[in-house]
C-alpha cells in the first residue's frame, strides 16, 4: 500500500528543482553562509510582498513569536492573551519569558480567537495579545485591533500557517495579515505554504523603531558590533535557506491558489455527508489551507483515523489533540476542563487530510471516496 504524502515537498521540489539547486551552489561557491547577500534580497522581497516597511528573518517561528516579546520591553508578570486551540509555541515563549499566558476560547467557525472572550479576559496586568491566523484562516483583525487599541494592547499576529492571506477591514481595505498588528511573526518550516529546507522565520512591522528593536533583539542585543545594549538571543536565517525562499516566494500565490482548489474539491464532495463539517471560508479573508480540517459529527475518531490510515493508507493527523489549558505543562489553577467548551470539542472532534500542492484529481478522488466509503457503512 502506496501512502499519500500529507505534504509532498519532493514533488514541489521537483517543479522547480533548477532553480533550487542553481540558487544553493551560488551561495557554495561564494561561502556567504550567514547574512549572504541572499538574506537582504529575501527581507526586501518579503515586505515588498507583505507591504510592510520592515522584514527581519531569524532562525525559526517560535523564536519570531519571542523575539517580538523582547522586542517591544513585555516584563514578568505581564499577561498576554492567545487562544488555548493553537500550537504549544504561543504559550511556550510567554512562559519562557516570565511573562503570563491567558488562554481564551476560540470561534467555532473560524477556530481563531473569539473576540468576545478575549475582551472579557483583559485585565490591568494586560499589555498584549497573541491572535493565531490558524490553518490558513485569518483572525478577525479588525475587531482584535479595535480593542487592542482601546486597552492600549500589544497585537502580535502569529502568522506561521496563514502567509499570503489577506483580511478585508469594513471600508474594504485589504492588507496581508501579519501586517496589521504592531508587528507579525511567521515560520518557514518546510511544510508550511512558503516552506524553506531547515527551519526559518521572519518578523514584520512597519514601526521603525521596533523593527531597530528586533533587529537587535536577534542579534545578541547589539547594534554596534561588540556593544551590548540589552539582552538579546542569536537567531538568524542562513543563507542557503534564504536562497531557497527566494526562489519559493513568487510561487507563493499560486501555491496558495492550488491549496484553495483541493479544498474546493474536498467541500464539493463532503457538502452532503452529515458526519463531516467542513472548513468554513469567512467572508473576510481568503483561507489559504494550510492544514484542511474537518469536524467530525457523531464519529468514532480513533476508529475513523486508523481506517484512513493504517487500511486507505491516507494520513490523517490531529492538530490538536490537547488544549493548551490541558497540558500537563502549563496547568494552572485558574483553568479547569470545560472552561473552554468549544476549544475542548475542537480537540476531540477534529482530523485533517493531506494538503499540498501537488494533489492532483487522482489523490482527491481516492482520498474522498475513501472517507465516504466509511460512513456508507453507517
């Protein structure tokens, strides 16, 4: 039995394999390993497409999301707010920091932060939030900003699945998200929409003096060589990944365009299965997919996943499995099961099938009259 790959990067690979490998020897031949000039060509090409003023790379997201903490002077005791559906890294660098998590519920349609639990969450000790654009799908900015500004709240966008998305404000403005809060953070992790060949990540603002700041911050905290002002970190992007972004970023749209066309595929074929509750596009912003994730309606997920996978030899992983106010690492005692109602039924409901760029009509078909064919026994 041949496995689907849940994401192909060797056939991605291979459509644009020249230019790859052409890009990788010009950074051998000239030995620029670290801040080549391949690392500002890329900087330069990101906020150009972004439409920010400023692009700082480093070396993965996790380290964006901490580094723009540092960057904008968040102290101990200082609470942030971030949704407890999301990857443990939003959580991982408050707690790293001293800073205080506050986790909060997540919309139901969406599965981004409910704006409605976020605003009662605010406190004194408040100073920023986290929203988390998840599996390609916008946070609703406007709102997020709206409130951030009335508090006087820090907005770091976490922008490590939804890259190339774009958010329509209520005058019919449209910007990229990651480019709408004080400042953005994104990972290059090669599954992403825009993957490189390590890790790497990249932070953007159009603040001048925060992006100083940042700039800083990664750089052990110096802006003279040798100077230390502050206390900063070492995370940077190498050149050889920098080069293959570079070739990857104007393919970004239409990886982005092809991701959206398997989704369709998926919904047209799922729209009249009651067991199945598809992703659903806000009117707001364009969901890019990184991850296609169903919500499972009376079905025995364990039993469900071990079909696709271990008979159809189709992947279907969980993301995520565990709330972050659930995990045996960030227990505490202001939270308790059920506190969370939606996040909760997130966790236990949830699949996702393969998505990529290289599905064709073959895959899709496979995968989708394999998951019919489960519930026909029903």
């Amino acid at each position: 039995m041949n496995m689907i790959p849940m994401v192909d990067l060797k056939g991605q690979y291979e459509q644009i394999k020249t230019e790859i490998n052409q890009a990788i020897q010009g950074v051998l031949e000239s030995t620029a390993y670290i801040n080549g000039p391949e690392v500002s060509q890329f900087q330069a090409a990101l906020a150009q497409y972004l439409n920010v003023n400023h692009v700082t790379t480093c070396a993965n997201g996790t380290d964006a999301l901490q580094i723009a903490m540092m960057a904008l002077g968040l102290k101990p005791g200082d609470e942030v707010i971030t949704p407890s559906f999301t990857f443990v890294a939003t959580v991982e660098v408050i707690a790293l920091l001293g800073l205080t998590p506050v986790v909060v519920d997540v919309n139901p349609d969406t599965f981004t932060i409910d704006i409605e639990s976020f605003k009662r969450a605010i406190t004194p000790k408040t100073k920023a939030v986290v929203p988390v654009h998840l599996f390609g799908q916008a946070a609703d900015m406007e709102p997020i900003m709206n409130i951030a500004k009335e508090y006087n709240l820090f907005v770091i966008e976490d922008n490590a699945q939804a890259l190339g998305a774009d958010y329509r404000f209520s005058d019919g403005t449209v910007k990229k998200v990651g480019s709408i809060g004080h400042v953005g953070a994104t990972s290059f992790f090669p599954s992403k929409n825009l993957g490189c060949y390590g890790d790497g990540g990249a932070l953007f603002t159009n603040d001048s003096q925060l992006a100083a700041q940042i700039k800083s911050v990664a750089n052990h905290g110096m802006t003279v060589r040798y100077y230390h002002d502050h206390v900063g970190v070492n995370s940077r992007l190498d050149t050889i990944q920098a080069a293959i972004l570079n070739v990857k970023l104007p393919h970004l749209d239409s990886y982005n365009t092809k991701r959206r066309q398997a989704a369709d595929y998926y919904d047209s074929a799922f729209a009249n299965c009651k067991y199945l509750q598809t992703p659903i596009r806000s009117s707001l912003s364009n969901h890019i997919f990184h991850q296609y994730t169903l919500v499972l309606k009376g079905v025995d997920r364990k039993a469900f996943q071990s079909y696709l996978q271990d008979e159809k030899g189709i992947p279907a992983p969980i993301y995520y499995p565990v709330p972050l106010h659930m995990q045996k690492a960030y227990q505490d005692s202001r939270y308790k099961a059920g506190d969370f109602p939606v996040t909760e039924m997130l966790c236990e409901s949830v699949i996702s099938l393969p998505m990529h760029t290289e599905l064709i009509e073959k895959d899709l078909k496979y995968i989708t009259e394999s998951v019919l064919s489960y519930f026909s026994k029903s």
